[in-house]
C-alpha cells in the first residue's frame, strides 16, 4: 500500500465537509488500514459510510488485498488536536502533564492552549471553616502527555 495515495484519498473525503477533520490514520504490515476522523458537531454514520466508500472505490483488492476501518477515534483516546478540545469545551477531561495531573471542566481552547477551571474547598484565610474558591489553568498543548475526557456515570 502506498501511504501517499491513502492520504491523498483522506483528504478528499474529508475536504467535502470542512466541519469534519483527521485524528490520525495508520496502515498495518497486513495492509490493515485504520482511519479516525472527528467533527466539530460529531460524526455521523452516513459521514462514516461516505469517507469509507470513496477510499474503498479508489484502491484496488485486486492488485493488492486490504481492510478499512473508519470510525471516530472514541472517547478512550486522547485528545491531541486543538479542534478535538474546542469541540469539547463543557466538558469535564484529565490532563496528563510532565509535572501531574490535572482535572478540570474545560472553558476555552485556542491553537495554543487549552483553559480548565475547576472548584476546590480550602481554608478560610481568615477563621475557622472551609470555602469553595474557583480554580483555573492554562495548558499548552506541548505540555499534554495524555488527555481524556471523563464520562459522568
């Protein structure tokens, strides 16, 4: 399998809608090819069925045997591009850093950096007691090692 057909292919099918984009894409030695794709508002299974459709009826089994899987990369997987964490502002993620971990609703997502904010209970400054006092960090995306949202059960 020749790598730059397979990614020409991509991204023609993905290039029909501008809300979707490449998470990643791998062929395996056995000519098992692996396409993960995502969307501002989702992805959709006709989006799915589309982008499978318009590789599949570009290559050739004939000349050479393979298998293609499009999906959504899935929420197991960690987000590495800024579009994946500004479709995910709302929701609650834990970011793996270098220096630990942090967990956190995310509130904005640029191309550099991504804010989380969350509430923790400290000490008065002054008295007795506890009060609830609003966090916030900003992350660069080159300091994520891992980041994965969190589902609320």
């Amino acid at each position: 399998m020749e790598n730059a057909v397979i990614q020409n292919l991509i991204d023609e099918a993905i290039a029909e809608n501008p809300e979707l984009f490449l998470v990643d894409w791998s062929v395996s030695p056995s000519n098992k090819i692996e396409v993960l794709v995502d969307g501002d508002n989702g992805l959709s299974i006709d989006e799915v069925v589309r982008i499978s459709r318009h590789i599949d009826q570009n290559l050739d089994r004939d000349v050479e045997d393979y298998s293609l899987t499009v999906s959504s990369p899935g929420l197991s997987r960690s987000l590495d591009q800024p579009r994946q964490f500004k479709k995910n502002i709302g929701r609650k993620i834990k970011i793996q850093t270098e220096e630990g971990e942090s967990k956190g609703t995310i509130v904005s997502a640029d191309e550099e950096k991504v804010t989380l904010e969350w509430k923790v209970r400290e000490p008065k400054p002054v008295g007795k007691g506890k009060h609830t006092v609003q966090k916030s960090v900003d992350i660069p995306y080159e300091n994520i090692v891992k980041a994965i949202i969190q589902i609320d059960i």
